[in-house]
C-alpha cells in the first residue's frame, strides 16, 4: 500500500509504497498469473515517479532534487517519492490521507529472454526473470498490467502461448527436415563410394 510520511510539521512530505512484490503470484486476470522473481528487476537510467502512471503529474525521479529513492527489502522493491508542492502533489496528500489512493504500481518492459510461461490445468503462468524499470509510484487501482508493458487481453496471451507453441513445433519440424536430408545425402554418399570402389 502506498502512504503519505513527514519528518516533521513544516517538513516536505513523501509518498511511499511496496511498488513490486517478488516470489509472489498474482493473478492479474481469471485464468492470468504473473510472478516477479527477486533478483530480476534492473533500473533504466532514470527511474520516474508519476501519479497514476501519468507523466504529466510527476513527483520526482532518481535524478531529481530531492530524489526518488528506491530500496530493496524482504518484501520487494520500495519507493519512496517527495510529494512536490503542486496542486496534484496536495491533491495526494489529502487522497493518501483519506485512503482514495492506496496502492503502488510501476512501468517495466521485459526482453525477449526475460520470461518463462507455460499452461497448467487451463491456466497461463508467466514468471519474469528480467524486467528493466521506468517508473514507479501510486495508484488508485493497484494492479500492474496496467503498465504499459502489460495492456493485454487475456486472448492476447492465449495467442502468444498458441504463437509460442507453433513457432516451437515449426522448428522442431524443420530440425527433422534438416537431419532427414542429412541422412538422404549420407546414404547418397555411401552408394557413390560402392560404385567407384
């Protein structure tokens, strides 16, 4: 959950939160789980705390002064964020106070090799190994396929584990192709070899 903090009356406040759970499944969507394991999540070069993921009411960034701070604990990655002294950033305090924002979301992309999925009992499971961040911070909604790295449907995801899964018999079928015309020339070869010798 994200929530608001100060040091003191008169002191800048801070938003903070739990912005990624790792070893943890959630079930993104009937049918969906997604899990992040410790260990894969990498910084871009500037990581961006915005509300409710919109660049047009940024808080603060790892470059920025004061800077988003961001901490790995037992739990997952936290973030914690000035809260600046604009109209959202005192629309936040009062939502964090009252609890109308009460979550942490982030914006992450995955490389091609970043991932594992596969299909059990008509379920699609997605374990992410690697994940670059872009930005973190709270959410009405907490839920990350709202990020950008995961607008997708649930056919969406069939679709991929369909494509997936046809790419991989299409390769195997061409490997067999392959050691087939391997083994047609091998024995082309021999019949040669007999009828010189």
């Amino acid at each position: 959950t994200a929530e608001v903090r100060s040091d003191g009356e008169d002191a800048e406040k801070n938003v903070s939160g739990v912005g990624i759970l790792y070893d943890e499944w959630a079930e993104l969507w009937p049918g969906y789980k997604e899990r992040i394991l410790r260990g894969a999540v990498k910084h871009d070069k500037v990581v961006k705390s915005f509300v409710n993921h919109d660049p047009n009411r940024v808080l603060s960034t790892t470059k920025s002064k004061p800077a988003l701070e961001l901490n790995d604990t037992d739990k997952g990655l936290e973030f914690i964020s000035p809260i600046p002294p604009t109209s959202y950033g005192k629309d936040l305090e009062v939502n964090l106070e009252r609890g109308n924002v009460k979550g942490s979301s982030f914006a992450f992309s995955v490389p091609d090799d970043g991932s594992k999925r596969w299909e059990e009992d008509g379920v699609y499971y997605r374990e992410i190994k690697k994940l670059t961040l872009y930005e973190i911070g709270p959410v009405t909604d907490p839920a990350y396929i709202k990020t950008s790295a995961n607008l997708k449907t649930a056919e969406d995801i069939y679709k991929e584990f369909r494509a997936a899964d046809s790419q991989e018999a299409e390769a195997a079928n061409e490997q067999r192709k392959v050691s087939q015309e391997a083994e047609q020339r091998a024995r082309e070869l021999k019949l040669l070899e007999a009828e010189v010798t």
